[in-house]
C-alpha cells in the first residue's frame, strides 16, 4: 500500500480553518476548499514505491488489473471510479445538479462536436460520466437539498411578504407539481437581472427579520452572492443540517447547495457540473433545465449501518463507490481490510494504523485490490472503495 500525497483545492469558498485545524497545520489565511484523493486527472494524488514521486493515476494506468482488480476494471476501465474528498465550506458552494450518465454523454459529445475546448468557461461536460456523490458530516453541516412540494415553497416565499415573489407563490399553488416547480425555476433564472437583484435585497431583508435557520440560511446567501438569481432558486429547495457521522447521498438532477462545514464526499469520477446561481461561473440556463429532475424530494439523512467487525457503511445505489467508517476505541481487535477491489484508507482522528502505516488527521493510503491489509490502533478511519 502507499502513502498518498494529495492537492488542497484554493476555491474562493473554502474555510481558511476547517482543513488545518484537521490536519494540525498553521492556516495560511487562504482558502482551502477541497482535499482531493484519487486518481482524477485535474489533481491526482502522488506516492512513491521507491523510484520517485509519481501520481496515482500513472501508477494505474502502468498495471490497471493489478491496481484496480480485474472485476473493476471490467465494470469501469483502466481508471479508479470514485473520488473522495475532504470538503471545508467557509461560504455557500454554487447551486448545481449533475447529469445521469446518458446525458452527460450525449452532452460531451454534443460539446466535441462543436468544437469547444474542454477548458473553456462555458463547457459544461468535461467527460461522459454521471457524478453522483455523498457527503458526510465531520462538523455541524449545512446544505440545500432537492425540491421542497411546491406548497411548501409556496408557504416560503409567502412569508417574506416582498410584493415581487408573490407571481411565484401563485404559480406554485396553481400548477400540478413538475410543472410548478421547472415554471418558477425557470422564471427566476430568467428574470430581468436589475429586476432580480432588488428582489434578492427584499427578500435577503425580509429573511434576517424572520430568523430562525432557514430563513437565515437564505440571508447568508443573499449577503455571500447580492443579488444572484440562486438565492430565491435555493428557497425552494430542502435546508438541511447534518450533525458529525450523518451523511446525504445526492444523485442525477437533483439541485443542491453546501452552505458551510467540513465533510468527507465521495463520488462517481466526474467533473460534469450543471449550474443554477450563486457562482460567477457559467449558467447554462437551457442545458440546466434539461438535466433538472423536477419532483419533490425528501432529503433522507443517512446513518451509517454498523457491522459486526465494527464497520459502519453508507448505503448508496452506486456501484461506483462504496463509503464506509470504523470509529475505534481504545484495546479493540484488528480489522480485516482486504478486498479484491482498490481502497483509500482516510484518517480523520487519531492515530490508526492501515497495513503498518500509522495515519494522523488527514492523512491516506491507496490499498490496490487484493493486497492484504489490516486496520489497527485507535481513531477514526474512512474506507473508500467500489462494491464488489
């Protein structure tokens, strides 16, 4: 097994704290959103088995059945399927959904065709490949999370009393479901900008005289992003909290938001983002409307399974990843972690120790598929992996 280096991702809504205070460093009063570990090949992590410091994704590309274990890389080719990330939202993340993996194919092909570069600003699929994920709570955690019933976001926008929102509430309460909600979404996203803006600063005021979490979740929003169409969008979907150890599991077209907070995510290997508003970045209005699921979800809030072996797991329908955490105590047994499938092992407390390798917070080894393998010592451990 190796030892994994791995890139911080400076996005401008990254906490300047959450990710240092984790790994014991001094913060540098920068952002640092994003911890990739993986193989992807924007920021894959690097090892070294004695020759130099290479990336993972060469090493898997060199001997992909060894690494990945031939029943991977039937199901999902010569590259590791899943990335897993710390995640540290200092401010709102932008409001997205992702593809199912027929659209993003047909979506990045469509873009090939028309020629436009994979790095442009206005691409939006950069490979064919859906992106479901879940992300789980290390602090106090907050999100947007699918639509809320239309009369519930209806009851919402209401209670701001701001005169502008009122067509919006009609539409909700006159229309069947799917049509009220792809409606009013597509109204706020295409409304005059000036227009939009004055109604954001209403709506923001009217959100901090009501208080209470949600509507200061919205008030958050409008005070990171004044005047974005993406705060009235975030109004009509879930506002979630998660506590440390509770999890979400988001799949295709379903519109989100993380608002602050520290997490593990794991997810399918993809960068395809499809986005609804608070970014400066690109919003594909039409193509956004296309990949939309436009029906009422329950946010579920998972809790992980626990296992005989002391194994926690996150069920998922994905076979792509498969997320699981150990959470041991002082003078417990060794736990079995060979798999015939590739694994990340992550530290998040304590001082575990994975196949000999003792792991401080935040540190990780890629485990290659069959490779004997035992966790041991005390702390608190995630294990990423694909089901078998």
């Amino acid at each position: 097994m190796d030892r994994l280096t791995n890139t911080i991702r400076p996005y401008a809504w990254g906490s300047t704290t959450l990710i240092p205070e984790l790994l014991g460093t001094t913060p540098t009063n920068e952002p640092q959103a994003e911890m990739w570990m993986g193989a992807h090949p924007v920021a894959p992590s690097r090892l070294d088995r004695g020759a130099g410091r290479t990336s993972l994704s060469d090493v898997i590309a060199t001997d992909p059945a060894a690494e990945l274990g031939r029943a991977t890389l039937a199901r999902f080719g010569p590259r590791l399927p899943f990335l897993l990330k710390l995640l540290a939202a200092g401010a709102p993340i932008s409001l997205q959904v992702h593809p199912d993996l027929a659209q993003a194919k047909e979506g990045y092909e469509a873009e090939e065709r028309a020629g436009v570069p994979i790095d442009a600003p206005h691409r939006n699929y950069k490979d064919t490949n859906h992106k479901p994920e879940l992300i789980c709570a290390l602090t106090p955690f907050e999100g947007l999370c699918g639509f809320r019933t239309p009369e519930d976001a209806a009851q919402t926008l209401a209670a701001l009393d701001v005169d502008s929102l009122k067509p919006y509430v009609d539409l909700l309460r006159a229309h069947p479901v799917e049509a009220a909600l792809r409606e009013v979404l597509t109204a706020v996203l295409t409304a005059d900008h000036d227009e939009m803006a004055a109604t954001v600063t209403e709506a923001a005021a009217a959100c901090a005289h009501l208080g209470g979490a949600q509507y200061t979740a919205y008030a958050s929003l409008a005070h990171h992003y004044p005047g974005d169409p993406g705060v009235i969008a975030g109004m009509l979907l879930n506002h979630v909290q998660l506590q440390p150890g509770e999890a979400l599991f988001l799949g295709a077209g379903v519109p989100h938001a993380y608002l602050g907070g520290l997490g593990v995510e794991i997810m399918a290997n993809s960068d395809n983002v499809l986005r609804c508003g608070l970014t400066p970045k690109h919003v594909d209005v039409p193509e956004l409307l296309r990949v939309v699921r436009f029906e009422p979800t329950e946010p579920g809030v998972l809790r992980p399974e626990a296992s005989a072996a002391g194994e926690e797991l996150y069920e998922t329908p994905i076979d792509e990843f498969r997320l699981s955490r150990f959470v041991r105590a002082e003078g417990a047994a060794p736990a079995e972690l060979t798999a015939p499938t590739p694994q990340i092992v992550l530290c998040t407390a304590g001082s575990p120790s994975v196949g000999g390798l003792t792991l401080a917070p935040g540190e990780s080894v890629f485990v290659p598929a069959e490779e004997m393998t035992e966790l041991s010592g005390t702390g608190t451990v995630f294990r990423a992996t694909v089901v078998a």
